[in-house]
C-alpha cells in the first residue's frame, strides 16, 4: 500500500489518478451500468500505467 503522488496541476480532464496521463473513455461493462443507475460513473483506462476503472462523471448521458 502506497500513498501515490498526485501529479501537480492536471490539466486534462480526465486524467489518470494514478499516474496523470489523460485517460481513453472506454466502453461500460454490464457491472458498470448498473452502478451507472446509481451513480454517473464513466469507464477510462489509462494507456500510461494501464489503470482502468469508473470515474465520476459530472455530465449527463
Ligand atoms: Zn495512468
């Protein structure tokens, strides 16, 4: 277990919390649009460190 440094400013919107690379919006799986109900989530990876996960969306759609 680390405490990973967050990058100094981020400009990217999207950017990878673990390394600060800007993230590619990929498809949801099943999982995902059932939490999607629940929570706007979104699905990126990361093809700096390959971190893939939800990330909160503030949008609609
Ligand atoms: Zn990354």
């Amino acid at each position: 277990m680390s405490t990973a440094k967050v990058p100094a400013k981020i400009k990217v919107a999207n950017a990878c919390p673990r390394c600060g690379n800007e993230m590619e919006r990929i498809s949801k799986r099943a999982i995902d649009k059932i939490i999607n109900i629940l929570v706007p989530v979104r699905r990126f990876k990361c093809y700096g460190c390959l971190w893939e996960g939800n990330r909160m969306s503030s949008e609609n759609g």
